[in-house]
C-alpha cells in the first residue's frame, strides 16, 4: 500500500488576511498559493446555518465541485483523524484557523493551522467551577484541488494542471464540533443534493453563472428555509466580498467645455450615482449594467461691465440621467458608458438663457475618462430651441 505523505505546514500568526488584490489581480504569498481558493474565482457561495448557532459556507467556481464535496461527513472523519496530533497545542481561550487541502492524490493532504490568541485572559465561574472562556469561533476550511488535463494541453505536451475547484468553510465554536454537526449522511446529502440542484446555471451564458444561496435545512418556522438572494450582508465577514454586489452610491466630477450658441463656455459637473450592478445584460462577450445619476452643472459665461472689467454668469442646471456601462470584448472596447437626461436651469444670468429653460442630453464616453455630450436645449418658455455640445473630462 502507498504510505500516506502527510503534509503539515504550522503557522501562527495574528489575525489578517496575507493576500492582497492589486489591479483587479491576486497577489498571494507562496504558502497562501497552497491554502487559498481564489476569491475572484468564486461564482457561486452558499451559506448554510446549522445548528448550535453554526455554519458552513461553499464556495466555488463551478458547481460542479459539489460531486467531490458529496460524501462530507466521510471527509470529515478523516480531517478528524489528521488534526488530533495537534489538539495539546491549542489555546483553550483562543481560537484556531485550520486549512486543510484534499489534493488530486488521496494519499496526499495538506494542512495549515494558524493560531489566535484570546483578547486578554477570559475566564468563566459557574456554579462554583472556573474555567477558560472561549468567545471567538474556530474556522475550518476544506480546499479541493484536482488535475486538469484538457485537450488543448495534451495537444501542446504541456503537464496536467492543478486547480482548485471549489472550498467549504466551518464557522462552530470549536473546530471539533464538525464532527457532531456532519453525523448525519443523510442529512449532509440532502443539503449538497438541494443546493447542487436549486444553482443549476445556463452552462452557454457563463458569465451568468453567479448564485448565492441562504439555506437553514433545521429551521421549520413560517419563513422559507430555502432563499436565493443576490447579495448576502448581515455583517458577518465570512460573508462579503461576491462578484455581484448590492447597489453602490459614488460621488464624483468633472470639467470640460460647451459651446453654447456661437460661445464656448468652461464648465464643471458635480454628481452622484447608483450603480445598479444587478441588471446585468449579456449579448454575445458584451456586458452591461445600469447607472442612475443626479448632478450640478454649471456653465460659466463672461461679460465685460461699465467699467470694463469682467464679470463671470454662472448659469446652473439641476440634471438627471440614466445610463449603462458596458465592455464590448468582441471589438475590443471596455468600460464605455452612454447615458441620456435632462436639465432644468434655475437662476439664470447674462441674458443668454430667458425665463423657463431646460435641455435634454445623451453622454458618450469616447476614450477613458473624455465624454462627448450633444445637447438640445430649450429656452424661453419653449419658444426657442438651439443645439449646443460639450465635452467633459474626468
């Protein structure tokens, strides 16, 4: 029989995270490259409350990894039996980090533990008895990893690939209880068979394959124990950091020129957007989401008084718009954004605007940051309408 090649890597250290992203890229240390799935990877997280106030989390690009993750309790058994050399070494008031990494080979396992230390000494009276007080959860993760040999590698003669195809994280109170709470085969089935088959995606639109499941299998109460949201955050950090967001508020601004009439005018815009970026749209590699946008708009025109010196009439307009930004992968543009919207200007100055005046406005962005936008406005109780155009700069 092939001796078993145990791998233990023993780490403590304070609390913190060692990767970092930079550039939309993921920057690892070489002993976070053996222990971390890639959060950018992740496609799909499902998060499932268990009982004694615990839970477990999935994560992954790809459902897929839920065929490897079927069979938990019996890899739970086997966890159990690796890290029982280590129990003498942990704080009985602090808590522990355990990775733990199923490699493609099953007589090869790989394992991490990093330590924290309790906030001060924690101690607990009951009835008489003193004791350590644990407060801090214990968190134990299983990474799967496998060998990927696709044609187009063995096609080139390139070496199979090693990828990681999917984590499950343990939120309990000791590290020990998951044991307990994956007793039950059947149980543990039921929940990997409901979510395998409620996040079934459409394998021909693959950027569409995002999900995020809640599932609370022991609650019988009057709300569904089943939910498919779009974002999870009631706080808990286990539970940030999905592709796909809750709508997210920015403020910025802007200057460029306008030509109003037969005058160019500086101009400066301040504003603030949501972005919705849960309508999502997909047309062949093309993306989309919405963006709703209020802003100021000023336009600052010059005149020359009695004395001869100049003054400046600021002409402010109150705007509103809605807009998408997209990337077009298949003629090579990204991030450009179009909007259309309307104005209403209040306090006019200098004459060239009269009473009532609005204007309605399309945006183009045609480089990064350079926005082209053609405006129609209407001036003098509607009874006069002139184009103009600006271009604005971020």
């Amino acid at each position: 029989m092939k001796k078993l090649f145990f791998c233990a890597v023993l780490v403590s250290s304070l609390a913190g995270q060692t990767y970092a992203q930079v550039n939309g890229h993921l920057s690892e240390t070489p002993t976070e490259k053996n222990f971390l799935l890639n959060p950018l990877s992740v496609r799909n997280r499902h998060i499932v409350y268990l009982q004694n106030n615990a839970k477990m989390i999935f994560e992954m690009p790809n459902t897929d990894a839920y065929k490897k993750m079927r069979d938990l309790d019996s890899l739970v058994s086997i966890f159990a039996q690796d890290v029982a050399f280590y129990k003498d070494s942990l704080d009985a008031a602090g808590h522990v980090k355990i990775d733990y990494v199923f490699t493609p080979d099953p007589m090869v396992r790989k394992l991490r533990f990093k330590k924290y230390t309790a906030d001060g000494d924690l101690f607990i009276r009951n009835h008489g008895e003193l004791s350590r007080l644990k407060v801090d959860r214990d968190t134990v993760t299983f990474l799967f990893e496998d060998t990927c040999c696709s044609k187009v590698l063995k096609d080139r003669k390139i070496p199979a690939q090693t990828t990681r195809t999917g984590a499950v994280t343990f939120y309990v109170n000791n590290y020990s209880d998951i044991s307990e709470l994956t007793r039950s085969k059947e149980m543990m089935h039921h929940i990997i068979d409901t979510l395998s088959e409620n996040s079934a995606t459409n394998k021909k639109k693959p950027w569409d394959n995002y999900t995020t499941i809640v599932y609370k299998p022991y609650y019988f109460g009057k709300s569904a124990r089943f939910e498919k949201v779009k974002a999870v955050s009631d706080g808990d950090d286990e539970m940030r950091g999905l592709p796909h967001r809750n709508q997210m508020l920015v403020g910025n601004a802007s200057i460029g020129v306008g030509l109003l009439r037969n005058t160019l005018a500086p101009m400066a815009e301040l504003y603030l957007e949501l972005q919705d970026r849960w309508k999502w749209k997909h047309s062949n590699q093309d993306r989309y989401y919405s963006f709703y946008r209020v802003s100021a708009s000023p336009y600052f025109l010059f005149d020359k008084n009695a004395k001869g010196e100049y003054t400046v009439n600021d002409n402010w307009f109150v705007n509103a718009e809605i807009g998408t930004e997209y990337d077009n992968k298949t003629f090579g543009v990204q991030s450009r954004r179009a909007s259309i919207g309307c104005g209403y200007l209040f306090g006019p100055k200098g004459g060239y605007f009269q009473n009532t005046t609005f204007k309605v406005f399309t945006n183009i962005e045609i480089l990064p940051k350079v926005t082209l936008s053609p405006e129609l406005i209407i001036t003098n109780d509607f009874k006069q309408v002139f184009p103009g155009i600006t271009l604005k700069v971020f």
